[in-house]
C-alpha cells in the first residue's frame, strides 16, 4: 500500500496555508457582497494583502478561491484509501478516508454555511462543486478498483460504491448546513453511512441510524 506523508508542515509551508486561507476569506467576503460576477481578482487580491499574480499562483478562478478547491486533494484521497488496512472492507475504508477528509475542511461551520449558501446562489459555485466531485470520485474509483480487484472501466461495484458515498457525503453536509441544531457533521456522516451499508430498500428506525 501506499504511505501517506504524516511529517508536520515546514514553515514555507504554514505561510503557504495562511496566504492561501487569506485569499480564500477575501474571495468568500467579497463574493458574499458582490456576487461572483462583481468580485474582481484584483479586489480579492487586494482584500487579501497579496499580488494578482500570487492569486494565480494559489487558484485558477474566483470560484476555486471561494471553495477554497485543493488540486492535491483527489490524489491525496486515492493515496489514503490504499493506505487504508488491508483487509479492511471497501465501504469502510471510503468512508473512513471522506470523513476525515471532509470534517476537516469543514472545521469552522459558520464558514461552511456562508459557502453553501453561495453554491444555491451562484450557478458557477455549484458547476465548481460537481467537477471537485468528480475529480474526487475518478480518483477513489480508480483506488477502490485497485483495493478489490476489479476493473474501473468494465465492473459496475468501483463506481458504485463510491458515487453512493460521494452522494452520502453531500447529503450530510448540506443536513449540516441546512439549519441550526443539527446534529455534528461527523455524526450526520455516520449516520448516512450506516443507511448506505444497510441499504436503501427503507429508512432504519430512527434510534438505530449512529
């Protein structure tokens, strides 16, 4: 299996992550004002203390920037499910490895809900979320297939299960950022998960879906 990088950031590093969440809060805060169309790069970059050209460097879009999209992020996920335990069922690893990847992106939940209140909002958000969905889903796909043996162009199981998990997850997030006093996100993702692997033939009685 394939290992995953756990060592600490360097400092270049950590002042990567800040300029890039600089950019990201400046996108989402001016975006929030003036819609997607009347946020200039120029303003976001200007809002963030960075240069224009720093800008491209970190995001290719306005939309990219307000998602705060990861290009790493599909590659380091198929990297993950292989390093998951061998032996470990297929389901299990997926879910394993989406929930960490998501709750920890999602770790400021008044911040998850201004950016889905955004994707209802602007047609290109939302255009943005199914690519990153789908360059999520290609890259497990391709892990899963390998995790079990199959092929991802001809068996149907590889694409299945992960498309249902891509689904599940989707489902819980915006449960999460739907209304005030929902549960945890990682307990709404628990939740959907235990439904997926019971099947979908019925709803589970309420008191046994965690």
């Amino acid at each position: 299996m394939a290992a995953v990088d756990l060592s600490p950031p360097t400092h270049r590093e950590r002042k990567k992550q800040a300029t890039r969440r600089a950019i990201h809060a400046a996108a989402l805060q001016l975006v929030e004002r003036h819609g997607l169309a009347g946020a200039t790069i120029e303003a976001i970059s200007e809002q963030a203390g960075v240069a224009p050209r720093t800008f491209w460097s970190y995001f290719t879009s306005k939309e990219e920037a307000v998602l705060d999209h990861d290009p790493e992020r599909p590659e380091r996920l198929r990297l993950a499910l292989l390093s998951r335990p061998f032996g470990e069922d297929a389901l299990t690893s997926v879910q394993a490895v989406l929930e960490e990847d998501i709750v920890s992106r999602a770790t400021d939940r008044a911040v998850s809900i201004r950016i889905a209140e955004l994707v209802r909002r602007e047609p290109e958000l939302r255009a943005a979320v199914s690519a990153t969905f789908d360059q999520v889903g290609q890259a497990l796909v391709t892990a899963v297939a390998e995790r079990t043996g199959q092929n991802p162009e001809r068996d149907v199981y590889p694409g299945l299960l992960v498309g249902s998990a891509c689904v599940a997850c989707r489902v819980a997030f915006l449960r999460w950022t739907g209304l005030p006093g929902r549960p945890g996100l990682r307990t709404l993702l628990g939740e959907a998960f235990h439904q997926l692997a019971a099947g979908l033939s019925g709803p589970l009685p309420r008191e046994s879906r965690r």
